[in-house]
C-alpha cells in the first residue's frame, strides 16, 4: 500500500488497514526487577472493524495500547513480538521521524488522561493548527473546518471550544476534545484509551455512537480500550478481554457475549446489571486483579480467583484455543470443548494446508 498525505474521500472504506499483533511482551522496570505487563499477546485488528479492549484496572490494557505506536516510555520497553500494520509495516521497529510521522497522521489516538494533555497555555486551536503544520497538513482552513464539525457532533459549540484553553473546559469536554485530536488528522487507524471516563453514562453512550458513525463514514480501523464492558459492547464488533497482562478471550461482540467461554469473561458479564436485565442478579467479581508484582508466574494467571480452577491451572499456562469463532485461554473450556474443540495450531495448520492445494 502506497501512503500518501492526501486527504482520503470521506467514503473510502479501502484505506482501513490491519494490525497483526504478535507475541508482544512489555516489562517495566522495577525494584523487583523487570516485570511483564503484556505477556505474548497475540491479536488481530480487521480492517474497517472496532475492536473493544476490556479488563479491570492493570490489566495491560493501556500498554498494549501504547505499544501499538511505540510509544510505551520508561521504564518500560517493549521486550518481545511484533505490531505489524498494513501500509507501515512492523512499527516496533520504527523510530525517530518515521515514528513521529505514524503517530497522528496514521495513527489517532487519545491516550488515558488524554483530558489533561493539552497545553494550558495554548487554545485548542492554536493546538491544531500546531498539530496540523507538524504533520505537513496542507489545508489548515479544512483542518479547522472538519474539527470544529467534528467538535459540533459530540454536541459543542466548535469554534467556542477551539477559542478556549483547557482549563476553561470541563473534564467530559476534554475528553471530547481529545477524540477531535485523534480523528482530525484522518488517520486510518484510531486508537482510544478510556475515551469517555469523565461523561456519565448517557453521554458516553452517545459519544461512543458517534465515533462509530465517523468510524463508518471514514472506514476506519479502530480500538477502543475501556475497563466498562458494558459501554463498549454495543459499539465494537470484536471484543478482546486482557487479565494480567494476557488476552484471555477474543471473538465477534456477539459470541463473546453470548457464548463467553473464560471463567474471566462470564465474571465480567456476570457483573454488568444492564445486560443481564435484572440489577439484583448484577454479582460483582469476587476478589481482586493482580498487580505487576503479584501476576503468578507459572500457570493461569486468572486461577486464583476462577471459580472453574482445577489442578492443571496452577502448573500449566492454558494455550489459545479456537472455539467457534472465538479464541480462549482456559484449560477448562479446553477439556470441555469436546471433539468439537480444535486447537489453534491445528486449525492454522489446516488452513496453511487448504492454501496450499
Ligand atoms: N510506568 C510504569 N512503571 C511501572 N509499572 C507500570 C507502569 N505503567 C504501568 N505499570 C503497571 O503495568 C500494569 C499494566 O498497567 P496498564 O497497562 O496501565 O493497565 P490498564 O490500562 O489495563 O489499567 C499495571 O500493573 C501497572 O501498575
Ligand atoms: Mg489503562
């Protein structure tokens, strides 16, 4: 794929790459020594797709969101595995002005506590405009126009918010602003890290909505992280739940959430009052997530509060397996998968086999 700085039409649904995430690891440093916060995570964005990241608080999520664009800082560094996007290539292995070109024009994202990331000293639109001459954008007045529409969308006065400096804005604001910054530059890839956190529920449904209507008039691939299941299972298409630094579950919206297959996943939606219907039935999770310094080593990392645990889960780490159209990590939905249950090895093999023939 060639890239080009030119302004994609607002229907192009072509340009929506993929992303190939392979056994990546990320370790930060810490008295302890160098501890994993993403272990061997493999996951597949489609191209054109939203794909939801859910997990309670340090799971990795926001690590494997900066990973996506290099970007994890230290003492943090990305140890092992590959983050292959179509029309980039293998973005670990980008650096200096290659990086800061992905960043922005290819890549949009908001970053967690995105709402405290603009300059105070500088309006929202002088921080456009500097973010548009830095990615050689040639029509700013465009810039400005699509931003303020952008802005008017998620239900702002745009021209007032780019007239303001961030303090004059409220959290909710902000955060909105930051979604502005990341779709602004007409980047095929967006990436948003708790978009929404500072809106209450209503608003975030609505906030979320939008972003999925500019995803779709844009064609656009996206990741939407976010601790809330519940708010990103009516906009994602697939869902990828982490515990402890690995993807345990990952399938199509509506197999995740009609058929969960980890013990982590049925917990999780276990704990959602709205979409079991009934509040009182709502069971929050018992216990609590791991830290860095408390992941387990050797076995599953999710045992200790899975309410299926056998013997094997303390020695063995659980492998992905394909079930249906989902991607599981649990030795238990593995032995109860029956004959029906084939491993992810044997199903690659096979398709690596039917393509050859
Ligand atoms: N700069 C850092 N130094 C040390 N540990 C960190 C740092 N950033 C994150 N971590 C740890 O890495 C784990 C994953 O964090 P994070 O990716 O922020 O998870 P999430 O976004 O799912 O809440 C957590 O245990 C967190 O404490
Ligand atoms: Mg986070």
């Amino acid at each position: 794929m060639v890239m080009t700085s030119v302004k994609a039409p607002a229907t192009s649904g072509r340009r929506a790459p993929g992303v190939r995430v392979s056994g990546l690891s990320v370790v930060y440093r810490t008295p302890a020594g160098e501890l994993p916060a993403v272990s061997g995570v493999d996951l597949e964005l489609v191209p054109g797709s939203i794909t939801g990241v859910v997990g309670e608080s340090g799971s990795g999520k926001s690590t494997l969101a900066l990973s996506l664009l290099n970007a994890v800082q230290p003492p943090g560094r990305i140890s092992a595995g590959s983050v292959e996007i179509d029309g980039l290539g293998d973005v670990v292995r980008l650096r200096g002005e290659e990086l800061r070109k992905a960043r922005g024009r290819h890549i949009g994202y908001v970053f967690q506590a995105a709402q405290n990331s603009l300059n105070p000293l500088k309006t929202v639109g002088k921080q456009l405009l500097d973010l548009g001459r830095s990615h050689d954008v040639a029509d700013l007045r465009a810039l400005v126009r699509d931003a303020r529409d952008l802005l008017g969308r998620m239900g702002m006065d745009g021209a007032r918010v780019l007239d303001s400096h961030q303090h004059e804005l409220s959290g909710g604001m902000r955060q909105r602003v930051g979604i502005m910054l990341a779709l602004v530059l007409n980047a095929h890839l967006v990436v948003l890290d708790e978009p929404t956190t500072a809106l209450d529920m209503i608003t975030q449904a609505n906030i979320l909505r939008i972003v999925r209507e500019v995803h779709e008039e844009r064609g656009l691939t996206t990741l939407v992280i976010t601790h809330d299941l519940g708010v990103v299972a009516e906009i994602a298409d697939r869902l990828a739940v982490m515990y402890g630094g690995r993807v345990v579950e990952q399938g199509p919206t509506r197999q995740v959430l009609g058929a969960p297959r980890h013990p982590y996943t049925q917990g999780l939606l276990r704990a959602i009052p709205r979409l079991v219907g009934d509040i009182d039935e709502a069971r929050a999770l018992p216990g609590r997530p791991p830290t860095l310094g408390t992941i387990p080593a050797t076995g599953c990392v999710f045992r200790e509060r899975c309410p299926l645990r056998a013997e094997i889960c303390a020695t063995a780490e659980p492998r992905a397996i394909s079930l249906g159209e989902s991607i599981v990590a649990c030795h238990v939905a593995e032995a109860g998968a029956g004959p029906e249950g084939r491993t992810r090895q044997a199903a690659e093999a096979r398709k690596a086999r039917e393509e050859h023939t």
